[in-house]
C-alpha cells in the first residue's frame, strides 16, 4: 500500500488527476514516463522567477575568452529578451573580477 507521501509525490510528479492503484510496478512505470517528459512550462511561470533562472543558469557556465550568448537565449523572443541583461551583467561583473585580479598580481 502506498503511502499518502508517496502518492501526493506521484500526483505532482505525473500531473495526473487520476486515481493511483497500489500496484508499485505501475506507479514506476507512470514515474518512469514522466521523468521522460523533457517538456517544462517555463513561460507559465512569472517573469520575476524566470529572471531567477536565468541567473542561475547563466552563473553556472563557464565564460570562454570570446564569450556567445547562451543557448537559454534561443528559445524564444521573449526569454531572449528576458535573459540577455543578466548574461550581459554577468559577463561585465565576471571580466571586472578578472581585471581587478590581474591588476592585484601584478603590484
């Protein structure tokens, strides 16, 4: 028998409104097939926790000499739009570290 733990999990996980039997095999197979739904709403979500994201993802990546715009940026207009001040702001942050460190070395 499943636990109420459990079964909310499995609810939210699947995003079914559907019964769920105890039968453990099948709430695997029903688990299995929604961790392989690569689909996530971003757009649903507010453009305040979208901008979290970004900033997230975008401090995450490692920033090469000659710096391309993160592929986040090329899903739509709108998360372009949204994401490329950050990735500009971290890129401006990131090369004045640089610069401040160099500056200290060579004193």
């Amino acid at each position: 028998m499943l636990c109420d733990r459990t079964r909310r999990f499995a609810l939210q996980k699947c995003q079914t409104t559907t019964t769920l039997t105890d039968d453990k095999l099948g709430l695997i197979k029903l688990l299995g097939a929604a961790d392989e739904d690569t689909n996530f709403p971003l757009m649903d979500l507010s453009p305040e926790l979208r901008s979290r994201i970004y900033e997230f993802h975008i401090a995450s990546l490692s920033i090469p000499p000659k710096p391309a715009q993160p592929p986040i940026t090329k899903i739509c207009r709108i998360v372009r739009r949204e994401a490329l001040p950050i990735f500009n702001d971290d890129i401006n942050s990131r090369h004045g570290e640089c610069s401040k460190q160099l500056t200290s070395t060579a004193e």
